[in-house]
C-alpha cells in the first residue's frame, strides 16, 4: 500500500491551511497514494497561549472542510488534528476520514505537552483538556493505533496498540526545533522496533509563528526501524510502500510478543 504524508507550515488561518494540503493531496493522487496523513495542528495552529479561534463544533464547516478533503479526493484522510470541542472543553482532535468521506472514528491527545525550553514556556493545559481513551481505526488493510506528538514520550500506549494487532501507529506532531533535534528520531524508532510496526509521523516544519518553530522531517519507519521516508525540511508530500506482511516476518524473526 503506497502512502503519502504531508509536511506543512501551518498557520492560525485555517483557508490558507487548507490550499496548501489540497495541493499535497493532489500530488499523493497522481503518485498513486491510497492514503495521506497530515500533521498535529493542520488546520489552524494557534501561538501556544491561547486556542485557534476555528475549532470544530460537531458537524460543522470547519468539519466539513475536513472530511472533504478525503470526499473530493476520494482518498483516506489520517492522523491529523483539528481543535475541536468535546464535552464543552476543547480537545486536541485526531480526524480520520475513508474515501467515501465516513468517519473512521477521532481521538483526543491524552498526553498534552508542557516544557519550558530557556525562556520559553509551553504548556498545552493552557489551550486544551486531556483526552481519555486511546483508539484504534481501520482503513483498509491498515490496523492503525492513534497517537499525537507528546504521546511518543509514553511507550505504553504504543505497546497496547501493538499487542491489540495494530500494523501501524501515528505520531502526528507539532514538536519543537530543540526537542526535535535531540529526540525526534530516538522516539520514532523506537516505537517502530519495540512495538515491530509501521510508525508514520507527519509533522509541521518551520516558523509558525512569532512564538513556535517546528522541527519537520516528517517520518515513515518500518517494524525493524529503517526510515523509509524523512521529509528533513520544506512544506513537502514524502511517499512510502507499506508490506504489511513484512509486520509478520519481524515479529517472528524477534519474539517480543
């Protein structure tokens, strides 16, 4: 199965946001992609002190203009998160939509960032409340357990991911340049080769704004940890074959399970 993941500089202007995916999508079409997935914040991304001012609200515009970036293009839309309100706080939402634009089922970021980096402070409580409940989807073939950026700093929603048969995991992610350098990778491949599954990882990249720069290269590792795809810097489509057989073969060439 041939994916593409989208690596963008999104900013507080979901329209603008939005031409710029549309066009990545269009690029995974024509590179005969069955599936794109796009990074933590794709929609609007605010300055860390406060929440965007689009944030979903059930089945509104703003999820309409979500789901038909899979129902336009008739491809599955993954991983990517949308400020969303859920039980009258608002979440930082995972949407997942199939071809037909049907909802695959969304997940609320459970692990919400908090760092002080030198003079800087960011802490995610200040925008949203925690999620509750991991989740895994199907799309087609792929068995994907639903994680966002700060959640890789805990193995052990990975590991119930794998151990429920999930051949693939997420780590949408808006991570910081100097996190991203010291421990973007380390995570990733270690995700990928303790839990012997895909892990695909879109990101943002760039200055965001005034008070966020994002690190990028966006990821595609495979279960024996091989990056198949590193978008290193640039607002980019990166593409990659999954096997999912080769899920298999790992697992029983090392017996973790």
């Amino acid at each position: 199965m041939k994916i593409g993941v989208i690596q963008i500089t999104s900013g507080l202007e979901y329209e603008e946001n939005l031409i710029k995916i549309r066009k990545f999508i269009d690029e995974a079409k024509s590179a005969g992609c069955e599936a794109v997935f796009l990074p933590e914040c794709f929609y609007s991304l605010s300055d860390g002190t406060k929440s965007t001012p689009y944030v979903v609200n059930g089945v509104d515009d703003h999820y309409k203009n979500i789901q038909n970036l899979a129902l336009d293009n008739k491809i599955y839309v993954l991983g990517g998160t949308a400020a969303a309100y859920g039980g009258g706080e608002v979440k930082n939402r995972a949407y997942n939509f199939d071809p037909s634009g049907k909802d695959l089922g969304t997940y609320d970021k459970i692990h919400l960032f908090s760092c002080e980096l030198k003079d800087k402070v960011i802490d995610e409580n200040d925008i949203y409340s925690p999620g509750e409940d991991p989740k895994m989807i199907t799309a087609g073939p792929l068995k994907i357990g639903l994680g966002i950026c700060f959640d890789l700093r805990y193995p052990e929603m990975y590991r119930d991911y794998s151990r429920k048969g999930a051949n693939l995991i997420t780590a949408s992610s808006a991570f910081t340049v100097p996190t991203g350098k010291a421990h973007w990778h380390t995570l990733i491949k270690a995700r990928a080769i303790e839990n012997q599954c895909y892990v695909v990882a879109a990101a943002q990249w760039g200055k965001n704004n005034e008070r966020i720069s994002t690190y990028g290269h966006s990821l595609v590792v495979d279960p024996w940890g091989e990056v198949l795809a590193d978008a290193e810097e640039g607002e980019k489509l990166i593409t990659a074959e999954l096997d999912l057989d080769y899920v298999q073969e790992v697992r029983k060439k090392v017996k973790v399970f």
